[in-house]
C-alpha cells in the first residue's frame, strides 16, 4: 500500500473512522492516496477539503472534464503513475465522449493538442505545465496571456489550483511509495454537495 504504516478501515477508530465512513467506497474501500494519511487524520481532512474544492465543487465554472484533464496530464509530467490511472479514468467519465477520450490520451503522449483542444483550453494547459515544470518563469504577462485568449481572472484560479494541487498530492504518493488499487480505480466524489466526499 506505501512505505509507511497504514491503518486499514477495519482497524480504525475514533476521528479516522469517521473520516473514512465519509470517504469509502464500494465495501469499505479507502483509496490508498487517502489512507496514507492515517497516522494523521487532521492531514486526511485536509486533503479531502482541498480535493473536493478544488476539483468537484459546483461553483467552479471550468468544466469537469476539463479540471479532470489538467490533474491527469500534470501527474504525467510529474512521473505518479498512479494518479494518472486514478484521474484518467476521471476523465473519462466526465468526458462522456470515448473518442475526444482516446484523442486526448493520444494527444498526451504526442503533446500535439492543437486538434483535441480549444486555443483557450491549450493556454490553460501550457499554464499549468509551466506551475509544473518551470514555475519560476512565471511573470505577470503570462497572466495578461490567459486573459487574452479568453480566460477570466476566476478560471485563471481555477487552474492554477488544480495543478498546485495535484503537485502536491503528486509528491503525496510518489515520495511515500503509495501503491495502485486493484479495484475501484477512478472513483471520486461526484455529488455537487460540498460536504459530500463518498467515492462513488
């Protein structure tokens, strides 16, 4: 599961428990991104909260698929094999479109997305490979860029929050060794209620 101790559902107690009945799935399952928090409950809860906010609450206005896409093509440039599997399958289900889903995993591996994507989409997402790989070039004109193809300073934040985010959990996963499931890849909290972190 990872290279620290993990404390499984079954074993769980006290402030964890109830952090895990929030955000189990189908029999009892944790996502291990979300059990190797267990020795620190208060960091699990964090994580949940920047995690639903920043990626399915119903106040952004970038679609879905589209925050889903970012997330999953920033964990490939950040080696996590395992939250490109997690958030492709994301992807995926909010695309509802398998063949713009198959372009776009083509287009990852070619990094051509002149075809799959808007101009406004591919400004986007050359904004957040820069967070990713370079964010030390950032300087207000990039922003000033954004603006011109069409972004607006609130879809800015937007992204910029996904890809600081999955930087993060990135780090999370490769730097503790956490492990892939071998079921229930993909699951995430789709309800539009912000309090609401079932794995469905």
């Amino acid at each position: 599961m990872g290279w620290i101790h993990v404390i499984a559902y079954n074993n769980a107690t006290g402030k964890l428990k109830k952090l895990y009945d929030r955000i189990k799935g189908p029999n009892n399952s944790i996502d291990h991104v979300l059990s190797i928090h267990s020795l620190r409950p208060h960091s699990l809860q964090g994580h949940m909260m920047l995690y639903k906010n920043v990626l399915h609450h119903p106040d952004n206005h970038l679609p879905k698929w589209y925050l889903e896409f970012l997330g999953t093509y920033v964990s490939r440039l950040n080696n996590c094999d395992y939250c490109e599997k997690h958030h492709s399958v994301g992807l995926r289900n909010n695309l509802n479109d398998d063949e713009k889903y198959e372009s776009l995993k083509k287009a990852m591996i070619s990094e051509d997305f002149s075809v799959v994507l808007t101009p406004k989409e591919i400004a986007g997402l050359h904004y957040a490979v820069q967070l990713t790989n370079s964010h030390r070039t950032i300087i207000k004109n990039d922003i000033e860029i954004l603006r011109e193809m069409g972004l607006s300073d609130g879809e800015i934040l937007e992204i910029n929050q996904v890809a600081c985010y999955f930087n993060y959990v990135n780090r999370v996963v490769v730097g503790l060794g956490v492990e892939i499931e071998k079921d229930n890849i993909g699951l995430s909290p789709q309800s539009s209620d912000s309090d609401d972190w079932s794995h469905k």
